[in-house]
C-alpha cells in the first residue's frame, strides 16, 4: 500500500505544477494583453504629437504679433493685463 501511496504523491505535485505554469501563463497573457493595450496607447499618443507641436508652433507664431501689439498699448491697459 505504501507503494501506491508513492506512486500517486508525484502525480499530484505533477498536476499541482502544471495548475500553477497554467496559473503563470493565464497571468502572462494578460499582460501581455494589457502590454498590447499600452503599446496601442502610447502609439496612438505618439502619432499626436506631431499634430500637437504644429498646432504649438501655429500658436505661438501668432501670439507672438499679439505681444508686439501689447506693447503699443497705453500703460494702464498693460499692467490689467498682467493683473
């Protein structure tokens, strides 16, 4: 009997082995997934940019005439403006 006891204890830590590498794939795949998700994110933001920096640039060209203009305004106006 103590036979059989020995031959069914390994296929029980087999079994408890392959739960638990079926365990760290489930938890890989998903975040892998969650990496996938990140990835598609962050390439998305990625392709922003380029629209956001020449909308920047846009922006500051024409504040840049706004400033010029400020400073041909009367002194009062001025500091209101920086209040």
């Amino acid at each position: 009997s103590s036979e059989d006891e020995d031959s069914s204890e390994p296929n029980w830590s087999a079994e408890f082995e392959q739960f638990c590498e079926w365990k760290k794939k489930k938890k890989e795949r998903k975040r892998q997934s969650r990496r996938r998700q990140k990835l598609a994110e962050k390439r998305a933001r990625d392709r922003k940019p380029y629209t956001a920096h020449f909308t920047m640039a846009t922006t500051v060209v024409c504040l840049l005439p706004g400033t010029r203009t400020d400073d041909n305004l009367p002194d009062d106006i001025q500091k209101s403006r920086l209040n």
